[in-house]
C-alpha cells in the first residue's frame, strides 16, 4: 500500500480552524519549495525529509508544529496502519489522519481507542471525524 493510498488529504477532511490554543491551517508546498526539500533530504541522507508540491494541512499548538499530512508525516505513520489488528490504542489524536486511514482501511480492527492529552485538540479535531462506533477518543495522557 502505498502512502497516499492509506491516507486520506487532509486538506478535504480538515477545515481550517482554531480552538483555543489549537490551530489548523492549509499550506501549499510549490515546486520551488519542494526542490529545495528534495536537496536537504539529500544532504542529510534522509529521504522522510523530500515533501512533494502539495496542498497539506498541519496541525499547531500555541504556534508549534504538531503535525502535517505531508510525505514524512504518511511515512512514519504507514507501518502503524500495516501492522493494526482488532484492537488499536494510539497515542496522540494530530490531525485525525491515522483515525481516518484505520477506520477506511482496516475493516478488522474491533476498536480503535486515541489518548489525547489537550482538549483543545479534540474540541478541533473531533467535530470531523467519522462517526464509527469502533472510534474512542479519550483526553488522556499516553
């Protein structure tokens, strides 16, 4: 399965938005910028760091980044999908991204249970995920 094949774009599953110290925000990454990340993955021998010219969503708080839905972000996340069964805890709600792709991907999982420590995520967050009777969100810390 490849990465944008798991995931969905969060661009279209996301709205902008803020709650409290919780941000969401639309980028654009154009082929300039995107060269540009093509040389440092190349400098630093980390492929992960090359982001292709996109439209992404990312995710802040009090104006630091938490996450994107960028090629790196699809990337560390594609084995938790791969190797998901039946009953699922994830640390960390982001985006919802992983949500989205366990829920369309993953028939099989029984429960899918998210820790989220700050409220203001969720409060962001959660108003778009999909109702799925498998989905838990919990504010909690992992």
């Amino acid at each position: 399965m490849g990465n944008f094949n798991l995931f969905p774009r969060m661009i279209e599953k996301m709205p902008e938005g803020e709650f409290g110290s919780a941000r969401i925000e639309h980028f654009t990454i154009d082929k300039q910028q995107s060269e540009f990340t093509k040389l440092r993955a190349m400098l630093n021998h980390r492929a992960s760091e090359y982001i292709s010219p996109d439209k992404y969503a990312r995710l802040s708080i009090n104006g630091e980044i938490m996450m994107t839905d960028t090629d790196m972000e699809r990337g560390t996340n594609r084995e938790l999908i791969e190797q998901a069964r039946e009953h699922v805890l994830v640390g960390g709600l982001g985006l919802g991204m992983v949500v989205f792709a366990l829920l369309a991907k993953k028939p099989e999982i029984h429960s899918l249970t998210v820790l989220e420590i700050n409220q203001n995520v969720m409060e962001l967050v959660c108003q778009h995920l999909p109702k799925d009777s498998r989905l838990s969100v919990i504010g909690a810390d992992a």
